[in-house]
C-alpha cells in the first residue's frame, strides 16, 4: 500500500513540473485571439476555448498523432491572447 501511495505521489508531482513542450513536438498550431476591446475579448475567448474542445475531440480521432495543449493563454506579439498546441506524428518505430 505504501508504494502504491509513493507511486501516486511521483505521478502527481511530474505532472505539476514544467514541460517544454518544443522538446517533444515539432509541429504547432498557434491560436491568436483579438478583440477590440476587453468586454469583446472576453466574449471570444470564452468562444474560443469553447470551440478547443471541438477541437481536441477531432484531433484524438487522427490516426498516429499525438498533442498537447498548452493550458494557458499567452500574450501574443500581433493579437492579444495566444492558444499554442504542439503536435507530432508517432512513426512506426515509436512505442508510446
């Protein structure tokens, strides 16, 4: 019981450890969210993230890829908020 409680424990922390995702996927899909002012801005992100979920649902559906969501929103250079999904292809040699 103790091991399975040491185990769990382990999990859980690597999930809460930072991750970069450019190490592990080459291929991204980057959102950007604009809006005029911030009551607008407010409405299309709701809208947005609304529709990843659209989204995430399709992409489990494509054969031999793999992705990831990076779940926060980022201030983007040309928009104001940015959705980045990292992306790869498992080859046939990949075992994961």
């Amino acid at each position: 019981m103790k091991k399975q409680k040491d185990d769990f424990s382990d999990t859980i922390q690597q999930i809460y450890e930072p991750f970069d995702i450019t190490q592990d996927y080459g291929l991204f899909l980057k959102i950007d969210i604009l809006g005029e002012d911030s009551e607008n801005m407010h409405k299309w992100t709701g809208f947005v993230q609304n529709k990843l979920r659209i989204l995430t649902l399709a992409l489990e559906r494509v054969k031999n890829l793999t992705f990831r969501s990076v779940p926060k929103l980022f201030q983007g250079e040309d928009s104001d908020s940015v959705i980045v999904i990292g992306l790869k292809y498992k080859s046939k040699n990949d075992k994961k």
